[in-house]
C-alpha cells in the first residue's frame, strides 16, 4: 500500500537584533495574518536555497544587503484543517548593511517597521514567533505547532 508522500511550504524569517531590540513588520493587504506582526519574510522559490531567500526577502522587505545568517531554529507548522503545512526556518542576521527601511514596492504589504525590545514584544504575532524566540533562547533547535 503506497501513501502520498507529504509536500510542504518553506518560509524563510530574518531576525535583526540591534542593541537588545529585534525588527519587526506589521503586515497589511496580503490576504494572511494582516495585522499581525513578523519578522522579515518569505518563501522559498523554487530552485532556490533558504538561505539565498532569507537574503533576498531581507533585501525585498528591508532594503538591507544581508552579508552573513545563521539558522537558529525550524518549526514544522501546520493549521488545522489545511492540507499543505509549513517549514519555517528562522535565520540570525548576522551581518548587513544599509539602514532597514520599508522600500517603495512593499509599502501596500508592511504598515509599519519597528525595532522592540527584546522582551516587550506585541500581542498580535505572527504564529509561531514567540514559539521560536523562547526555543532559540533556550538552544531548541526543532518545534512542532498546529494552528487553529
């Protein structure tokens, strides 16, 4: 008896830390968790490394040059009810340059850029934020979550 093998979607997150605050982007107008804020973001297109979309996503949603990342966590997410489930691998940008900024051409997709503290984060975050930030302080490498 043959199963389906499983497909997934891959997102790519870039955490930016200056001076104990972390970057975040309020999403609008993207028909997903509008209102809710992430870091910079993206999929993986195809043919393409996670690594080469975290650089391109940082450059897209930040204008940024990324130089140097490191993977700090995977989460395997999936939403109930939803048949295609993610993994979302979360980069540490190491090295960039240029001044984050939300560039012309994703000003109808980012409301708002802003740096918070590390530990004052807002309530509407993007599922599986938290989830990775308290796995990456604690040196947890891989998580599971399921949505509603």
């Amino acid at each position: 008896m043959s199963k389906d093998r499983l497909k997934v979607k891959v997102a790519v997150f870039n955490i930016f830390k200056r001076d104990g605050h972390i970057l975040l982007l309020l999403r609008q107008n993207t028909g997903y968790r509008d209102g809710y804020w992430t870091f910079p973001a993206g999929h993986v297109d195809s043919g393409e490394l996670p690594s080469e979309a975290s650089k391109r996503e940082a450059k897209e949603e930040t204008g940024t040059k990324v130089n140097k990342t490191t993977p700090l966590h995977i989460i395997f997410r999936r939403k109930t009810g939803e048949y295609t489930p993610y993994i979302d691998i979360y980069f540490a940008v190491e090295t960039f340059t240029g001044e984050p900024r939300i560039p012309e051409a994703e000003k109808v997709k980012c409301a708002e850029m802003k740096w918070f503290p590390k530990n004052n984060f807002p309530n509407n975050l993007f599922p599986g934020l938290a989830n990775a930030l308290v796995n990456i302080e604690k040196g947890i490498p891989y998580s599971e979550i399921t949505e509603d």
